[in-house]
C-alpha cells in the first residue's frame, strides 16, 4: 500500500523510515546525538488524525530541536513493533529514550498537550513504559458436579 502523506512527511522534514530490521540502530544515538527519538506510528489503516498527526510533527521536532530525533515506523512494520512501544492506538506517537518507551501520545492532541508530555518525557527521571504484566481479568470455568 502507498502513503503519500508519509512520503511527504519524510521529504520535507527528513525523517527517517525505519523497520525491525533499521528501529535499533536508529534509536542507539550517534556521539553527540540526544537519546531521545520520537516515533510515529501512523497507522497501517489509516484514521483522519493520522493526517493531522503528520501535519503537526514538524512542528513538534523544531519545538524540540537538539533534544528529541524523530522518525517514521513503516506502517508494515507497526504490528511488529506496535506491543514492544506499547502503542495500541494509531496514530500514535512515542517518545523513546535510547531504545525504551517513556511516553505514548495518542490521536491528535492540543498543541500545550504535546508540550507539556513530551517535556515531561524527556525528563532524566521519566520512567520507562512497562509491558502490561499479563491479563488484567481472568476467567476461569468449572464444571458443575
């Protein structure tokens, strides 16, 4: 499937694509890089807000400049990498530090919403996202005697 809005994206603002394959290697920083990337989970099925998300990505690196990378996931590759960032909503965007999710933005947000999250990630102390640590209900079945 094409994405002309990702390709665009890409041009005009020089983000790199990345996969399972390039992900690792992107997020590990160059001498002098910052840790932080930004990620953007588009959607393999896009949604209106992903065009919006696009639309405002730009504006969100440069807020941000020298102090988060950004990058764009491969919508074939999102449901490869979708649980390890723990992003369950597309579009998303997901601040990393090195290789480990510290925030997960949702959909479309307010402009001061970007802001003030992303600061908030970007903060030494953010704690790391943590895999969900199995269901959170159970169901169990007996049979009656």
């Amino acid at each position: 499937m094409k994405y002309p809005v990702l390709d665009a994206l890409a041009e005009r603002a020089g983000l790199y694509r990345v996969d399972e394959t390039t992900i690792d290697a992107f997020l590990a920083p160059a001498a002098g890089e910052c840790p932080h990337a930004l990620l953007f989970f588009y959607g393999a099925a896009p949604r209106p807000e992903s065009s919006d998300v696009a639309a405002v990505l730009p504006e969100i690196l440069r807020a941000f400049e020298g102090r988060l990378r950004g990058a764009i996931v491969a919508p074939e590759a999102e449901a490869a990498l979708k649980g390890r960032f723990q992003v369950f909503v597309a579009p998303s965007l997901c601040v990393t530090r090195g290789s480990e999710p510290v925030a997960v933005l949702p959909k479309i947000l307010d402009w001061t919403e970007y802001l003030e999250r992303i600061e908030a990630a970007l903060d030494p102390q953010a704690p790391i996202l943590s895999a969900p640590k199995g269901p959170k209900v159970e169901f169990t079945f007996s049979r009656g005697a």
